[in-house]
C-alpha cells in the first residue's frame, strides 16, 4: 500500500513526524508537504503562479504552496498510484465548522476531489496543555489502520479528531459522528481602525452526540465522514 502524507503545519512539523512513524510500517510512504506552514489556509490552490518542489530526502518533498497544492502536485505527480493519502496529524483540532477553513482538511478534501481516499487527522489541545507527539502518534496509529481497511465511498473522506490530555495507556475508544453546525463563540475588539479576534475553541457551543462533544466533552477519537458535494436537490 502506498501512502502519501501532508499536512497543513509545514514539512518539519512534529505531528507530520508522529504520523510518519505510526504509519510507516502500514505502507510505502511519500510525505509532501509545504514547506512552511499554511495552517487556516483553507482550500486555496496556486493557478496563477509556480509551484516550485524540493525534494529532502528518498519519498520526502517539500512545496512552496498550499496543502492543497501539495495533494495536487503529490496525486497528479509524484505519486499517481498512491492508495490512500493522509494529512495530518494538525496541532490543533479541526471539528465543526473548523473543516471550512482547516488546511489540514483540505488537503484531504482535495485527494477525495481527484478520487483517492483521504484522512484528515488532527490532535485537539487542551487549555493550557502541551501535546506529547509520541502520544498522540501511537493512538493515531491505532484508529487509522482501522479506517484504511474500512471501506469509503467514492467522493467521501474520514476527518479524525483524537481528545486532550491522553497518555500512552489511556484506553481511547472512538465514535462515528456527525458534524456539529454550530458557530464559533467570538467577538472582535476595536483598537482604532483595527478588529481583533478574540475567542477560543474550548467554550464553543456544541450538540450531544456530533464531533465537537464527543472529542472535548466525551474524551473520544471523533471519526466524520465528510462528502465532496453538498448540494441537494430543492
């Protein structure tokens, strides 16, 4: 099995290097990434301008463009045969609404796009937590393996959400849930002409039983299964 691996955090990012290790012994890897970090970039790709490529290592390469470029340039070239890609693991939760504007996602999204299954994998943090990648890396192992023997329609990809704190014998279980559409609770401050964002993602409003309670309130790996389209008929 081939696998290539993205992320949104930049090319030398510890959750790629986590994610590198715990899928290593599942496949072929081929890690393409961007060289610095686009994280909140969404799925913004490069038409108008080049892309240029440098390759780091065997089955290692760095893009100076998007996540999703990244997925592009990855899927279209350097590794056409791929059968799955992965991106990930995120510094930072990617639930709810975050799929909008989440890199990490994207890239994911992107893959699905050109018809190869994906997962977009990112680790939440809690409020004035550090994250142990070792960790996180040994439970990401766990739950994808079991997603890369799971069947997935095409147009369709995974996005897994792993809770906060966790140690190396937590028991983790997961849960398939739907996302939660609730929006963000922010405000902007006004300094002078100036906006500033102000809010965090841990008091955010969320429903029983979608991703956002099951991975802060639940202490569950949060598994959604995300579409390409969204239209439906009127």
């Amino acid at each position: 099995m081939k696998i290539v691996l993205t992320n949104d955090d930049g090319v030398d990012a510890p959750g790629l290097s986590a994610l590198n290790q715990c899928v290593d012994p599942l496949g072929d890897i081929i890690i393409v990434a961007p060289q610095n970090a686009q994280s909140g970039i969404a799925h913004r790709v490069t038409t108008r301008e080049s892309l240029r490529v440098n390759q780091l290592g065997p089955n290692r390469h760095s893009v100076d463009g998007t996540p999703a470029d990244c997925a592009r340039i990855a899927l279209k070239i350097i590794a056409t045969d791929a059968d799955w890609l992965i991106s990930g693991i995120n510094a930072g939760a990617n639930l709810g609404s975050d799929v909008y504007n989440s890199g990490t996602v994207a890239a994911a999204r992107e893959a699905a796009i050109l018809g190869y299954p994906a997962i977009a994998i990112s680790q939440y943090i809690s409020k004035e937590q550090e994250v142990d990648w070792a960790v996180s890396g040994h439970h990401a192992g766990k739950v994808l393996k079991m997603l890369l023997g799971r069947e997935l329609a095409p147009g369709h990809f995974w996005n897994v959400n792993l809770p906060h704190p966790i140690r190396r014998n937590s028991e983790l279980a997961y849960e398939f849930c739907g996302l939660d559409t609730n929006p963000h609770k922010y405000a902007y401050r006004k300094n002078g002409n100036e906006f500033i964002y102000t809010g965090t993602i841990h008091e955010r409003p969320r429903d029983s039983g979608k991703d956002v309670a099951m991975c802060f309130d639940e202490g569950r790996i949060a598994i959604t299964r995300l579409a390409v389209g969204t239209t439906e008929l009127a």
